[in-house]
C-alpha cells in the first residue's frame, strides 16, 4: 500500500524546508535507509534517508522548491499503484490546499531608463496675427529654447532685443546678446543617458530564521550595552609561546573563549536564560561561536568549554567552522548554547554591538586587537588594546552584574596565566 513521505521537520526552527536535490527520480526502486533527497532547512542542508522500502511514485516538492512541515513531499508505494485518491484524502485532512511554492532561483530584472532627445517646437510667427510686443502688450515674446538659455546664461530676457518675427526673441539673440548676466544662475545638470537595473534573490531558509530570530530578541528583549578595553600584552606572548609547542594553533579568539567560559563560572548569574515565568541559571557553561557563512550566520556550540584545554576549544571551533561552511552541520552543532561570542576583530572592526541570541542572557562583541598609545606607570608607552561589547538582558542582568563579569574577563585576558589550566 502507498504511503505518504511528509517534509520532515530537521531543526527545532524549521517550519519549512527546500529540495535542494533528489537522489531518485519517479519510477525508481527506493530501500529502506537509502538516501532520497537533500533538504535545506533553516539552517544546514541536510540528506534525508527513506524509512520504507517501495517505488518512488510520486515527488510533491521539485528541487529548488519549498513546502510546510509535514506537506507531501514524496509518496512510496507498489509499481502502477493509483495514487489519485490519497493525494486528495491527505489534502482534506490538512483542511486547505498546499501553500503554493515558491521556486528558489534568482531573478534578474532590468528596468531601462534611456534618456530620449527632448523635442523643442518653435511656434512660427502668422502674418495674420503678429507676435510682436505692442504698447499696450507687456507680454514677452520668446520662444521656448530662447527662454531656456536665457535662463541658463542669467540672462534678463526683457534686456534682449528679439529678431524674429514680429519682434520674437529666438536662440541667436541670446548667443548674440552682449547686456549683463547674472553670474550666480545655476546651470542645468547634464543628464547622462544610462540605464537602472537589479537583482533579486528569494529569501533562503536561514536568512528568515535569522531575521525572525534576531527581530524577536531585538524587539522583545530590552538591551543595554557595556564596553570595556582591555590590554592584550600579555595575551599575544601567551598565544605566541602556546603555538610554539601546540599541535593546533590558537587564535585569540580561541583564548576569548576560554576566558568567558573561565568568568561565567565566577558570574553564573550571567550563564542564564528568560523562560517568561521564571529564569534558568545553568549550572553547565555551553558557549555559542558566530561563524558567517555565505547565507548568513550560524552558532556552533563548544560545550563545557570551561572544562576545556585551550587547544581542545580551538580544534574544536576549527572543527565547526569547515562543517558550518560545508553546510554540514546538524542540529546538535547548534542547540543549547548558554552564552555567545561573535568577534568581528580578524575583519578590521574595532567595536560593535550584537544581537543577544536567544535563549541567553547575553552576547559578547569582540573587536580587533589595535596598537596604541597607552599609560603604564605613568609613563606613555605602545600598547595592543582590544575592544569588547557585552549585550544584556536586562530582565535577567543589571549594569552592576554586567561590569563585574567584563572586570573578571579582562582579568583573565590581561593575566592568563588564570586561566590556562583551570
């Protein structure tokens, strides 16, 4: 008997999903645990497995296009078996037809704005009625291009003496005209003939999750800010004799995060989350790492990073910086930070604000380490300075709470011999 294969719901997030490719076509023999398609959800593009065996009889999702959860996406069944009336039954049972879907291509249009010639009609003077000014006409007769030019030289044109017809000032009279001009008229701005074009793109799974994320934790979670710098003398030595005998290598940012997750154990108040009608304090320290991908941003997790080497974390974030831009990452990668660190530094930014990633509390901005001029007793002496941002909640952290962690993480970066083997 036929059986319908629903869109699978791959993320906690996903409400729908896009075909990204079909490893079997209509017609083909399917085994149960045989790969059937690669679906992209919101976050990662992820291959889909079949649960049964059966023909491949009908596909209700083509590539590149999206459905709801739980849509049909595919129905399995015996060689020649009609299908016509389950499909109508299991829309019934939905109450509505499918949303219809959207293919995922892009779309060029091309709007072209191409100047065109401006016509100038001159009105030929009538021997029946003269256009030349009389006495009791104090009417300017001019034609329209002599208006123009007039306007453009700062001429008077009631100061020119016309030679048409009648009276009539044409265009050489104003090229002839030797009167005064008034040097302050603007001139008319050439119009350079071109042309207006775009691109438009369809919105991808993960582009929406991340603007329906971000605007809920914006709009819904009141946000203060607190920046401190902190001198990285010592930090560029430690990193420097680390890597000197380190199997991996180790980035500051790397030495960042064994410093929060170091300073969340001191602060656990700061490693909570907003659940509405009541606050989780977790007792576990699972820090978030933006890593940008080309559709925008993912958060691996590095779990127990206080328990970790500093080694350990950064083999770890390399780890999940390859499978977060080989679109490999599963939802397991992703789920249950309890704090987040974007760093922006290895770009050039000095300082910014990010947006706290929900459930957390709070998320830290880190900037690039920048070579500057500072005070050391007493004296004005090269200094590397490094600039950090912490986003709170402020229904779960106060400006006190807020400082006290950034003192204990400055501590710990200005000093790490605090930190390296804790």
């Amino acid at each position: 008997m036929a059986e319908i294969v629903k869109m699978p719901k791959l993320s906690d997030t996903m409400t729908e999903g896009v075909v990204a490719e079909w490893h079997k076509k209509v017609g083909d023999k399917v085994k149960s645990g045989e790969l059937l398609a690669e679906i992209e959800t919101d976050k990662a593009t992820m291959e889909f497995e079949s649960f049964q065996d059966g023909v491949l009889l009908y596909i209700g999702v083509e590539k590149g296009q999206s459905a709801p959860v739980d849509s049909i996406l595919a129905i399995l069944g015996k060689e020649g078996e009609d299908i016509s009336g389950l499909i109508e039954e299991y829309k019934k049972s939905q109450g509505a037809e499918p949303t219809p879907v959207t293919e995922n291509v892009e779309t060029k249009k091309e709007i072209v704005n191409e100047a065109a010639p401006v016509a100038i009609s001159q009105v030929a003077a009538s021997s029946s009625a003269p256009l030349a000014t009389s006495s009791n006409d104090s009417r300017i007769k001019a034609s329209p291009l002599a208006k123009k030019m007039a306007e453009e030289k700062g001429i008077d044109i009631s100061a020119v003496n016309g030679s048409g017809d009648g009276g009539r000032i044409i265009k050489r009279d104003i090229e002839n005209f030797k009167g005064e001009t008034n040097k302050s008229a603007l001139k008319a701005p050439s119009f350079i003939p071109g042309k207006e074009s775009y691109t438009e793109e369809t919105v991808s799974q993960m582009r929406k999750t991340i603007a329906r994320r971000l605007a809920e934790s914006k709009f819904s979670a009141p946000h203060f800010y607190l920046t401190m710098e902190i001198d990285m003398d010592k930090a560029i030595e430690a990193r420097a004799a680390i890597n000197a005998v380190a199997p991996v290598k180790v980035s500051f940012n790397d030495l960042v995060i064994k410093a929060v997750a170091t300073s969340l154990r001191k602060h656990p108040k700061i490693n909570s989350s907003w659940l509405g009608d009541k606050i989780r304090y977790n007792e576990h320290i699972h820090i978030g790492v933006a890593v940008a991908v080309d559709e925008g941003l993912l958060v691996p997790v590095i779990r127990f990073a206080d328990s970790k080497s500093i080694t350990q974390i950064a083999e770890e974030v390399k780890y999940f910086a390859q499978k977060a831009k080989d679109k490999k990452l599963q939802p397991s990668d992703w789920e249950g930070n309890t704090f987040t660190i974007s760093n922006l530094g290895m770009f050039g930014i000095e300082e910014f604000t990010a947006i706290i990633n929900p459930p957390d509390a709070c998320i830290l901005a880190v900037g690039g380490i920048k070579q500057t001029p500072v005070v050391k007793n007493g004296q004005v002496v090269p200094g590397n300075v490094m600039k950090v941002t912490l986003s709170c909640d402020h229904r779960l952290v106060d400006g006190a709470l807020g400082a006290a962690f950034l003192q204990t993480l400055k501590q710990m970066l200005e000093n790490p011999v605090l930190m390296i083997g804790v």
